[in-house]
C-alpha cells in the first residue's frame, strides 16, 4: 500500500532581499515535502497514471531515465505499492557492470528491474514511447504500460494541474514558477490558473528553446484538447545543461539554504530559485508581483 500523500502541500513566504527589493513576494509551495518516496512533481505526474494502469488491468509499468533519475525511483516505489512489475530503461550501457550508484540501488530494492541501453538505444526506444501507442516497445519488453522520460504525458499534466487549486485567491498579480525538464508539470500549472494569472518555466537543459515550447503545446493537447497562452519558458538559467551544477549555483543553494532552512535540491529547484532572484534583480517583474516556486523535489542523499 503506498503511504498517503501531504495534501494541499505547504506554502510559505518567503522574505529575501532581493525580492523585497524589488517590490516582488516570494512564497515557496513545499512539493519536496509532498510524499517520501515518491515526491514533489513526480507524484503528481504518476498519480493519474497510476490510476490508468491499475483501471486497464496492467501489472507492469515501463519508464525511462539516466543514472540519477528521480522519475526512475519514484515508479519503482509507487509501482511496487501497487503490486505491479517495474522497467527501467537506463541510458548508458556502460553502467551495467560498475557498482550501482545511491539512485540505482534505491529502484532495485523498490523492485524496479534495470535494462542498460546504449545511448544511441535509448533514444530510439524514447522516441517509440513518444509513439504514445508504445506497440514496438511491448513487443520487446513484454506487456506493459509505457511511461515517458520524466512521466510527463497528458495524464500527467492533469495531475499537475491541481497545483494552482492548492493557491487560494490567485489573481493577475501572481505568476506561478517550475523547473522544466520534459514540461509536464508547467503544462499543469497553466492549465489550471484562473484568469489573469501566468506561469513561468525555468528550462533546466541546454538548448531547448522551441522544443520545450512544443512539448508543453503538445501536452496541452493531449491533457486538455487545447492550447494555452499563459506561460512562457526562460531558456537563460540552465547552468551549463542538464545535471550541470556549476559552482555559483551551488554557493547560491548553500546560501539560500543557510538564510531559509530549506533544503535546496541543485539540479531543478537552484537553477529556479537562482534564476528568479536574477529575474527580479533586472526588474522583470512589475513591483506588486506574487511569485510562487513549486519545490519539485529533494536534494540528492548523496
């Protein structure tokens, strides 16, 4: 049985100078604090298709990600609450013979089965589960429903878009923030805003700019039959490229951290945090601004 989840999750202001400085509120929504295994956005992308899965009859779940991925950990654990096989399709066939990293190992013992692609492998079987029908990649790895890289498919911005009903009184003065990785928890937040109040992303990968716009237009359509206008992506925070954590980034969590008391994850939640902070700096919000970050996840344990 998995364990309930923290539901609405925390919000809370939070007083920094650089935003008092700019006439800007921060509040921070505590998704990190949401469930213990199968936390912040990653849950509320899997729910509803957890739900789907258990309502079709599958008992196998199949999903991608790389050596450290978040998503990868949270099907194994959600799957195996639910009594269901898990797969894993890790990218990196290099990694199958070394000693498994802390990430690794914490899918295994949930139950997740790894399979270690190649690189060029892997991008081929993404691209079948982008198919959405996933037919050539259950005709390899048997019966089973097929999750993308990072969760993200129009069930899973369903999910997310439960977000902003946890914001009570949002209006034209607030803008609702996410990291973006593969933008299904930005497609939900839009989605769900009430007129008047946008949604920014922060892109967290090198280079996506016109990709990741696409991809939150296509899980627009696929979750909600329509587009949306509400949202744009900031393409200028993302540290280096995916899983980059440069060394002003992380002096900017630590410090961040020592001012709040809140553990920031690197990879998603800093490159956020620190590119809202930049944002408000150079006055690109209008002073009277309600800024809401959506803490998507953990720090790594190690």
């Amino acid at each position: 049985m998995l364990e309930p989840a923290l539901l609405p999750t925390p919000l809370v202001d939070c007083t920094d100078g650089v935003f008092a400085r700019a006439g800007v509120r921060l509040r921070l929504k505590r998704d990190d604090l949401l469930h213990p295994g199968v936390p912040g956005n990653k849950w509320r992308k899997l729910g509803p298709n957890l739900a789907a899965a258990v309502e079709q009859g599958h008992t196998r779940l199949l999903t991608f990600g790389g050596a450290y991925s978040t998503h990868l950990r949270a099907v194994a654990v959600a799957a195996g609450a639910l009594g269901l096989e898990s797969v894993g399709l890790v990218r990196g066939e290099e990694l199958a013979d070394r000693p498994r990293n802390w990430s690794l190992r914490a899918a295994e013992r949930a139950g997740m089965r790894l399979e270690f692609l190649t690189r060029a492998a892997y991008r081929e079987a993404t691209g079948r589960a982008g198919a959405e029908d996933g037919t050539e990649l259950r005709r390899r790895w048997g019966p089973c429903l097929v999750l993308p890289e990072g969760g993200s498919n129009g069930l899973a911005a369903v999910g997310a878009a439960a977000i902003p009903a946890e914001l009570p009184g949002l209006d034209g003065r607030d803008v609702v923030c996410c990291p973006v990785g593969t933008g299904g928890t930005l497609a939900g937040i839009a989605a769900g805003l009430p007129a008047g109040a946008r949604a920014l992303g922060v892109a967290v990968l090198r280079g996506g700019e016109g990709y990741l716009e696409a991809e939150v237009a296509r899980l627009h359509r696929a979750g909600f039959g329509r587009e949306f206008d509400n949202w744009r992506i900031d393409h200028a925070h993302h540290g280096g490229g995916y899983g980059k954590v440069p060394a002003e980034l992380a002096a900017f969590a630590g410090e961040f951290e020592r001012r709040h008391g809140i553990p920031v994850e690197h990879r998603y939640v800093a490159k956020l945090l620190a590119a809202l902070a930049d944002l408000a700096g150079a006055g690109a919000f209008e002073r009277g601004t309600r800024l809401t970050a959506v803490v998507t996840g953990l720090p790594d344990p190690e």
